[in-house]
C-alpha cells in the first residue's frame, strides 16, 4: 500500500501563499503537495517544497515587477 506524500513547506510561507492567491478569487490553487496555479494550462506560479516561490510572468511584465519588490 502507498503512503501518501506530505508537504515539507514551511507553515508560514505555505500560509502566505493560500494569501495570496485568495487575492484573485479567479485563480485555483492546484496540487497537495506540490502548490501551483495555472491558467489555460500554463503554470504561473509554484510553491516549492523549500517554501520558494516561482512565478511566470509575461515578458513585458517583468520589468515592471521587479521594479516593485
């Protein structure tokens, strides 16, 4: 019998996240384990399991973000 995969990311960014997402009530976070959201089935954002996130953005969009963190 499998035994089910749990997350090993940190709490407090796995919260943060679920914050975030809530932000857009549109966007479904998707996968136990594995947080992502994706759109037309293009992932854009990833939670890994260090609590790092990853966020795909378009191209014209980039420069404008990284102005604002």
């Amino acid at each position: 019998m499998a035994t089910a995969k749990k997350s090993k990311i940190p709490a407090a960014k796995l919260e943060l996240y679920e914050k975030l997402i809530a932000t857009h009530p549109n966007i479904e976070r998707k996968g136990d384990v594995h947080p992502y959201t994706s759109l037309n089935g293009h992932m854009f954002t990833y939670l890994d399991q260090s609590g790092t996130l990853g966020i795909r953005l378009p191209k014209d969009a980039v420069e404008a973000f990284l102005k604002n963190i």
